[in-house]
C-alpha cells in the first residue's frame, strides 16, 4: 500500500523527516510528537466548553502582563507543562501564562527548552470564536546535566530550532516548520490523529485582505496611518483590499498563511512596543512565515534578529505576504 492511499499521521510523517537527516538523534521529533499530544488533550477538553463547568470564564486573577486570565489559559497552560515535562526532551518551559521559566530539575539532560502561548485570543473562549496555542522551541545553549537557565530562553528567533501553532477553528490544525518548509495537519478526529492536510505551505507574495485593529487608527505613527488609508482606498467605487479582524492572532495569521495577507499590530501612543509577545507570538509565526515565503518585522527589523532581553518583551509586528510586508518597511 502507498501513501497514497491512507493519510499520513504527524508522527509518521515526523519520522520521515528524521530519517532524511543523517545524524538525528530523534530528540526534536519526540518533543514535537508531545506537542501534538498536548494539542490532542487541549482540543478534547476545549471541545467541551459551554458543557462543563472549568472551561468557561475568568480565573479571577491576571498574569504578569496585567492581562485577565481564562479558565481555559490557565487548563492550556498547565496541559502543556505537564505534557513537556513528562516528554523526557524539554529541560524548562516558558509560558505567556508564568512569570519565570520553569525548570524541569528532572530533565537535566534534555536538549530543548519550549516557550508557548497556551490559549491565543482567549477573549474569543467565551464567543465560540476560533482561538489557538503557538509554541517556539529552541536548543539549549547551557550545559547538558545541568539546570537550563534563563540564556536558553533568550535567543534571537532564528536560532529556533523548531515553531508552529495549532488552531482550534472549524476543524483543528497543527502547523509546523523545523527550517524546512511548513507542513499543516489537520486532527482526524475519529481515530485521534493529526493528518498531513496540508504540505509544504507557500503564502502569496502579494494579496488583498489586511488585519488590524482599526479601532487604533488615531494611535498609530502617520505611516501606518498612511498605510491604512491606501488598504482603504477605492478605485472608483470598487474597494481594493479587504480588512479582516478577529482578535485571535493565530486565527488572522492562519488565513494571511494559507490565502495571502499581512497581519500588524503596530506600536500605539499608549504601548510604545505594541502589544504582542516576541517570544511566544511574533517569532515563532515570524519564523513559519518566513518558511512559507513571507516576512516579519518589527518595522524597522526582521523580527526573527531581535536579540530578546527579557521573556515577557513586546514588539509591533508585521507578518504576511513578502510584497505587503516590504510596501510597509519602504514607507517607514
Ligand atoms: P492572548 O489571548 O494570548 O493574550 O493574545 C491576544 C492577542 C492576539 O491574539 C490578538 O491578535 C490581539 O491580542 C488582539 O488585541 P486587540 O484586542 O487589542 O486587538
Ligand atoms: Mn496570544
Ligand atoms: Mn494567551
């Protein structure tokens, strides 16, 4: 039987993958095999929202960045703690949801360090609208039989070694890249599998759909202003681009990736860095969109050159289609 005839599940096509390198030792495509895990676990509970009690709702409490907590970022959260530290090849976490890493004392001999944003538009939880986890994961830079510290964390995101996202929509897709293209997967949900749906992902170079808050409009610097004013241009009575806006970045970045797109969260007069984290959000779909043919940035940098300085730091961003991306850096 040839693949052709049944779907390729994530794990086997992981290991296809390794095997096209010669000195793998594995480790990555375990760590990205309990990443699905954790997705599989998160999904089922998510799927239940609404039905049981301890999936809707605030937490009653806000994390280190002043925003409120969901029931569901706090379940996502400790879902996929549990899951990495179980995995025997993740040293530490860090999570939008913690306000240190965490350091797995147990796997001192583990390679990777992770850093996720478990639950993304969580303000959607309580809508039924599309929300999603992103992750980043890196190699650690410290010593293997000691603790990981805080320098495997804060490396420039082009030195990940992995990222990638899963999306919790009309169905639920795992998207992914180790630097080799990005591949989609879609959870078959009758035998439990996330099933290559769609490979090798390529974005449009130019397309016509922009995503952003709009209602920042009077907040943003006379260029992006002037960015928005030609996205909202008409030729005659006809407009040209489209604005689309969830809420969810996962959501917005997901169709820019797969229908062309740029999707920016620019610095306003109240948060001069923007709002979106570099290392839980903006690198790691920095990083698959480059993959897929496009670009991101900060404005001025390519985000994926932005040497962190601290976990939680912001950053504006713009990432989508190459052509769109340029016209915004070209009229900084
Ligand atoms: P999170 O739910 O992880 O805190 O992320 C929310 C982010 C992002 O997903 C979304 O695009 C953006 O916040 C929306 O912000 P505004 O409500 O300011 O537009
Ligand atoms: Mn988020
Ligand atoms: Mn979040």
């Amino acid at each position: 039987m040839s693949n052709k005839d049944r779907l390729v599940t994530l794990d086997e096509f992981i290991i296809e993958q390794q095997n096209k390198i010669e000195d793998a030792t594995g480790e990555l495509s375990g760590l990205l095999r309990d990443i699905g895990l954790a997705a599989k676990i998160v999904n089922r509970d998510l799927r239940k929202a609404g039905l049981v009690d301890n999936i809707l709702g605030d937490a009653e409490k806000t994390n280190i960045q002043g925003e409120e907590v969901k029931k569901l970022d706090e379940f996502a959260n400790t879902i996929l703690t549990k899951t990495l530290q179980n995995s025997g090849e993740c040293a530490g976490i860090a999570s939008e949801e913690e306000d240190e890493i965490v350091v797995f004392e147990n796997r001192k001999r583990a390679k990777y360090v992770v850093l996720f944003d478990p639950l993304d538009g969580s303000s959607n939880i309580d809508v039924n609208a599309t929300v999603g986890t992103i992750f980043s994961v890196f190699k650690r830079v410290t010593k293997l039989g000691e603790n990981c510290t805080l320098e495997d964390f804060l490396q420039a995101g082009e030195k990940q070694a992995a990222a990638g996202y899963v999306i919790y929509g009309s169905s639920t897709m795992l998207v992914y890249t180790t630097g080799d293209g990005v591949n989609g997967f879609t959870l078959e949900p009758s035998i439990g599998e996330f099933c290559l749906s769609h490979p090798n992902i390529k974005t449009k170079k130019h397309a016509l759909t922009y995503s952003v808050n709009q209602a920042n409009y009077h907040s943003f610097s006379e260029n992006i202003r002037k960015y928005i004013d030609y996205c909202m241009s008409s030729d005659g009575n006809k407009k040209l681009y489209s604005l689309r806006y969830i809420g969810s970045m996962v959501a917005d970045f997901h169709r820019n990736l797969i229908k062309g797109g740029i999707y920016m969260y620019p610095a306003t007069h109240k948060d001069k860095n923007g709002k979106l984290r570099l290392m839980y959000e903006c690198n790691p779909l920095s990083f698959v969109q480059e993959q897929a043919g496009g670009k991101g940035t900060d404005g001025v940098r390519r985000i994926l050159e932005i040497i962190p300085t601290e976990l939680h730091q912001r950053t504006p961003v713009f990432v989508g289609s190459k052509e769109m991306v340029e016209h915004i850096l070209e009229n900084q």
